[in-house]
C-alpha cells in the first residue's frame, strides 16, 4: 500500500465549478501536511499547509482528520489558472541529524475549461 | 535572490553509462534534498544533506549517491543508468530549522532520458 494515495483523476471541470480532491495517508506518525500544486513540467510547490481545524486562503479550503487519516483540498469557483495537477504531501520529522522527508501521493490531475 | 537551481535542465544518456545531476539551493539554505519523479507519479525521496553528510535516505539502490560541499550546493551521481530511471529529479532545499517543513523550495528539475 502506498503511504499516500490519491485519486489521479483527472478532473475536468468547467469555470466557476467547486471541486474536491481527497488523500489519505498510511502512517499514523505523519506529523505535517501539505497540498502542493504543480503544473506541467515544473516544479512542485506550496499551496498550503493543512491543519486539524481547517484553513482556509482564498477559494482554497484544506481540511484534515488525523483519525481517519484523510485529507481534502477543496477548491471553489474555478479559474482557468487553476489547471494543474495537486500534490497531497505528508511529513514527519525524523528526529535526531535529520529533517525527515516530504512524501507525496500520485497526484490529481484538474483541467477546468471555458 | 536566486531559488533553487539545477543543471542540467535536459540531459539523453544512453544506458549503463553514469550522469552528474547539480543543485545550488536558494540563498541562507543549508539543506538539500533530492527526489526523483517519474511521469505521471509524485517525487519520491531519494536522500537528503546537510554539513555535507548523507543524513536520511529513502529507497533507492546504491546505484544512487550524491555529495554537498561546502557551500551548500550539491550533486546527484547516478551510475549503470537503467531505462527506468528516466525521470525528473527535483532538488529541494530548505533551512535547518523548525520552519523547514513550509520553506522547502523545489528547483525546476532535470529531465533526464536514457536510451
């Protein structure tokens, strides 16, 4: 079993849409989480950090629960600009000489059209 | 500032040969990762560095080995290079403190083919 596994999609939505993406993760120490956003042939990076209570930036909402070990990024009203595909990505401190590792799942292909 | 960079950004070997990745990480940073992402899969953690010590290191074969200097930049050295690693390899540096985990930078990467 993958430690994170999400769905690949890919999703086609129109403008103006909401859309959900979820993740879970395998390892119960994982202590962060992540959504990346990564477009094509470049680099990944940082949508935003995903917490327990729920946050919010914009019309991105991300939403963890650590007893169920699942995560959702959902995203409201569609902009052409958001194609791209998102990265769920855990992390857990290694402790002692090691900053731990980022690990992320397949990743969720979204194209939103005219 | 310069972010993160990578060189170089394409590169075709043929197999068994052997290929130098290089990764020059964004200004005050002092950690370096590196992951490798094959087409259609997220990055998978290959090793990480820091005070020029491999420091964790995920799974892959020994095939894999890299080095950090003491500037901080570093090196990805592939050998015996199979089909199957043609990928992106992405460099991510960070700095080695309690914020790491939200100022990890990614390079653009280097797309590497072998034939």
């Amino acid at each position: 079993r993958k430690e994170v596994e999400q769905d690949p999609g890919p999703f086609n939505v129109p403008e103006g849409a909401t859309v959900a993406f979820n993740c879970t993760y395998s390892n119960s120490a994982s202590q962060s989480f992540f959504w990346y956003r990564q477009d094509c042939r470049k680099e990944p990076k940082l949508l935003m950090s995903v917490y327990s209570s729920g946050n919010e930036d914009g019309r991105f909402t991300a939403q963890l629960n650590r007893a169920s070990q699942y995560i959702s990024l959902l995203i409201r009203d569609s902009k052409l600009s958001d194609s791209a595909t998102y990265l769920c990505v855990v992390a857990r401190n290694a402790g002692g000489t090691s900053y731990g590792k980022l690990t992320f799942g397949q990743g969720t292909i979204l194209t939103v059209h005219p | 500032d310069a972010g993160v960079t990578q060189s170089p950004t394409h590169l075709i070997k043929t197999r068994g040969q052997q290929v130098t990745l290089r990764c020059s990480p964004k200004s005050g940073h002092d950690t370096v990762s590196w992951y490798q992402q094959a087409l259609g899969q997220g990055p998978q953690f290959i090793f990480q560095y820091y005070e020029e010590e491999e420091r964790q290191r995920g799974n892959f074969p020994d095939r894999f080995s890299g080095h950090q200097f003491p500037n901080y930049s570093s090196e990805l050295n592939v050998n015996a290079l199979l089909l199957g690693d043609s990928a992106l390899y992405l460099c991510a540096s960070s700095p080695r403190t309690g914020s790491w985990l939200t100022e990890a930078f990614f390079g653009q990467g280097t797309r590497l083919t072998v034939v």
